[in-house]
C-alpha cells in the first residue's frame, strides 16, 4: 500500500458568507492548489476530486458539485464525486481520497469540503434530517436536543458541572483569537457566561442544560487538502505531512439503542484504528482536533481518544491540560465552538490545523515541536466517526 | 406505537429493524408499547426546529418496562427527574407538508 501525505491546504474564513457554495469551494480549491504548487489546466497532476457536503442539494439546491467544481476550476478530465456522511462527511472525503492513492489508483487528489448553513430554525432542521426518519426527526428532536440530555448523563455520572463545559467554550475563544480563519474570534472570560451580572442575557438557555456557549455557531466556509503518493511528494513545493493512520466506526442511528449510554463507543474505535494503523498511541499526540460541537463532546472525546481516563476528561480542563502549552493541547484553532461548523468543511479544516501545527505555521497558537497529531471528526450523534492521525515526516 | 419483537431470538425493537442485532433474525411481530417505563434523561428545549410552532418542548429517552429504550416527547406539569415513572401515550408530534407524524408522548404515571 501506498504512503500518502498533505502537501496542499485552503482554508476560507467560516461565518456567514455571501459567496455562492460552488465560489465558496473554488476559494479553498486554488488556495491549496497555490499552496502545493499546482498549475491548472492541461498538463494538471490532479487525478481525482473529492467535494463533501451534507447539506448542498438541501439547503443550496445544488446537486452534483464535483462536476461543477472539477470544470469551474480546469481539472477536467480528473475524476470528481461527490461525499455525504452528516458533519462527518470531510474526513470521510480524505479518508477516500487516502484509499485512492494508497490503492496504486491516484497520485494526486484534491479533496475540497464546504456548506452554506442558512439561519434559524430553517438550519436547525436541516440539521436533524441527520436523525432517524421515524424514531427521531419527527419529534422535532435536534443534534443539540440529543446533547443536552447526553450531558445531563455525564453531569450525573462523573459529577461535570456547567463551569467545567463554559471552561472549555473560553479555552477555545481564546485559541480562535490566533486563527485568522476562525469565525469568533473574540475572547470570552468564564465570569460572563457563569455568574456574571449579564448571563441570563449573554449565555441564554438552548437545550437544559446547555446554554449558548456549550454550542457551536451556525457557519458557512470551505476547506481543502491536496493529497498525494508520499513516493512522488517531491515534486510539490510543501513538504509532505503524512497521514500515518486512518480510523472509522459506526454506532446504532437511534442514540436510544446505545447498549452505554454516557459512551462514544464509535470515537473510541475509530481513534483506536488510527492510532494502530499509525503504530502510535494517544500518548505520543501533541495536539488534537476535537469535534465540540456541544462543549460536552470534546471532553468525552478526549477521554474516549485516549488523553483521560473515563470520568476523569473534567478534571484535565480544570488543570489545564488541554490549553496550549499544557500536556495536551485539543481544539487549538478556535475547535467547532469559536472556528465555527460548516459541516462538510469540518473534517478538512481539523486536518488543516494539525497540518499547520506540524509545518510549525500556527501563529500565535502553536504547540511547540509538534510531530503527530488526532482529528476525530463525528458524524450523527456519534453514529460514524472518522479519526485521522497526521505525523511530520 | 409499536416495539418489535423478534420471532427468533425475542429481543424487542424500536424503531423496526431489518436484522435482529443479538441474533441475526429477520422477522419480527409488532407489540403495541403503551405501558409504563422510567425516565433515563430529559431536556426542555428553546431552539426548536422549523415545524415545532412551540417556544420550548420537553424531550426525553425512557426505558419502557419491556426493557427497550425509546426518545420522545414529553407532556409532563412541574417537576421533571432522571427517574421519574413515565407513561407512554400516542399522539400528533409534528405537522410535515399537511401530514401527521404520531409518535411516543409521554405523561406523568
């Protein structure tokens, strides 16, 4: 099989954009196109075209973007597909991308990600078609519904307060501030959103237990990666970040099938599988990419990745283990909570930030002499998860 | 609302499933689930999605006296609990396109 590195990475700044979604992919497109060194046009080295999404033919009414894309951007004749796998869709697309060229297939692939979120109640729904179609969706149940009382599981089990999730929200506030591609970036002191005079106002209830600052924006934005053979790296103007490890696992679709409820089982497998195929484990990380769309997942996921013991994630947050400069740094680009979340971008864009802490291009926020590095990018309520381990060559 | 109990194995289900998850089976029968059962965890939503013209609407997961584990909405005056003895009714949980959608609304036992 195949080595395959990162020598190209795009990256559009999240939050609301007016750029149309296929605009919005192209700009990350040509950035990690510029970044590798590849011209476009005849003579091009891109074989293949990953484009994910979850939402594009929902919300923006737009089926077929790899086609679209590979033309707008003069690759044809390269290969083009489009990825759908819920918020897990970019690292699902990587990880596709991965086999192409492991499998003797594809030298070079170009995998872009992106979503235009909307607003609202409108977003909010487009979100929950992620939920089973009977047992769920229907209720008027949401992602951030399945959270809260996810949290209020953990909250009675390990005895995590709010304090400790809002703890988590201003940790990464305050990495999004270095991220010039973040969307809030805008520091947030624990008082404002716990006791201060103004909480009730500035941190409003969404779902109980959760307030506003345990849940991550709606965003729009795009990231991509140009993948390729680690046998013909040199030819590209980066140097090569490689992906030493790839992991996916699955779970019930019903979050009320779960045989243990307060678990992630599919986070702790997937992570696992990385982590072997790499030949590494959590200890040797020195940075991780969590998925905290509800603050309550990056602490069970640091726990279920292998950074904690079961119950004890909580504790770490407290001493600060997981802020830059502690054992573990997780969520150093501003995490999903200040970066912002446009689902099909989210999975890319995790990678993108460990690829910088690797090249040592993560200004104002890096962890120093970093080698390997974790992504867990979570699908469904946990129901498909891809973890990704990159290591400096 | 219906569980579905598998004519193999007889492990219940909800929602339907194609293959029994403890033995494989592929044939279920359809049991009525309107019994009672026990609140596992709840929350009261207020960023309710488009089709929920409600400000805020209780949800929880409920283990049902049969054993299986069920999500649904709650109509329940004062105190709500993890633990709370729950009874499963059926009703009207969501309009789409001029259709009702029925499913699992639990009260007070």
């Amino acid at each position: 099989m195949r080595e395959v590195g990162i020598v190209g990475v795009g990256h559009t700044k999240f939050g609301k954009s007016d750029l149309p979604f296929l605009d919005l992919l192209g700009a990350a497109a040509l950035e990690a196109l510029d970044d590798a060194g590849i011209k476009t046009g005849e003579g091009h080295c891109v074989d293949q075209l990953f484009v994910s999404s979850m939402g594009a033919s929902i919300q923006n009414r737009i089926s077929g973007s790899a086609s679209a894309l590979v033309d707008s951007l003069n690759l044809r004749p390269a290969m083009a597909e489009c990825v759908e796998n819920g918020p897990a869709s970019g690292g699902s697309a990587v990880k596709l991308g991965y086999m192409a060229i492991a499998s003797g297939m594809c030298d070079c692939v170009l995998v872009v990600g992106g979503e235009k979120m909307g607003k609202g109640k409108e977003a909010t729904d487009f979100v929950a078609t992620m939920l089973h179609p009977e047992a769920e969706y229907p209720y008027g149940l949401t992602l951030t519904s399945f959270a809260a009382m996810f949290t209020r599981l953990i909250m009675d089990k390990y005895g995590v307060t709010s304090e400790d999730l809002a703890r988590i929200a201003v940790k990464n506030h305050a990495n999004a501030c270095h991220n010039p591609v973040a969307q809030l970036q805008k520091p947030v002191s624990l008082e404002a959103i716990t006791t201060g005079p103004d909480m009730e106002k500035i941190n409003p209830p969404v779902a109980e237990p959760l307030r506003r600052y345990d849940v991550c924006p709606m965003s729009d934005g795009a990231a991509a990666v140009v993948l390729c053979a680690m046998d013909i790296a040199d030819k590209f103007k980066r140097r090569p970040v490689r992906i030493a490890g790839i992991g996916q696992a699955t779970d019930t679709h019903c979050v009320a099938n779960r045989a243990v409820p307060t678990d992630l089982l599919a986070v702790r497998l997937a992570s696992q599988k990385a982590y072997k195929m790499a030949g590494l484990t959590a200890d040797d990380m020195d940075c991780a990419e969590l998925h905290d769309a509800f603050q309550i997942l990056e602490l069970v996921e640091s726990e279920e990745a292998g950074f904690f013991p079961r119950g004890q994630g909580h504790i770490g947050i407290r001493n600060g283990e997981t802020e830059i400069g502690g054992r573990i740094p997780i969520n150093t680009s501003g995490g999903l909570k200040a970066k912002g979340h446009p689902l099909g971008a989210t999975g890319i864009s995790q990678i993108i930030e460990v690829v910088k802490q690797l090249r040592g291009e993560a200004a104002g926020r890096q962890v120093e002499g970093a080698k390997a590095g974790l992504c867990v990018n979570f699908g469904g309520f946990g129901n498909n998860v891809v973890a990704t381990v990159l290591t400096k060559d | 609302m219906y569980g579905y109990r598998c004519k193999k194995c007889g492990k219940l289900h909800h929602p339907a499933r194609l293959v029994c998850d403890k033995c494989e089976g592929r044939e279920f029968t359809e049991e009525i689930l309107d019994g009672e059962g026990t609140l596992l965890t709840y929350t009261r939503v207020h960023n309710l999605p488009a089709g929920i013209d409600k400000p805020v609407l209780d949800f929880g997961i409920v283990q049902m006296r049969e054993g299986v584990c069920v999500s649904g909405q709650l109509d329940i005056d004062g105190e709500i609990y993890t633990g709370m003895k729950v009874r499963a009714t059926e009703g009207v949980v969501r309009v789409m396109n001029g259709v009702e959608h029925t499913g699992f609304i639990f009260v007070k036992a």
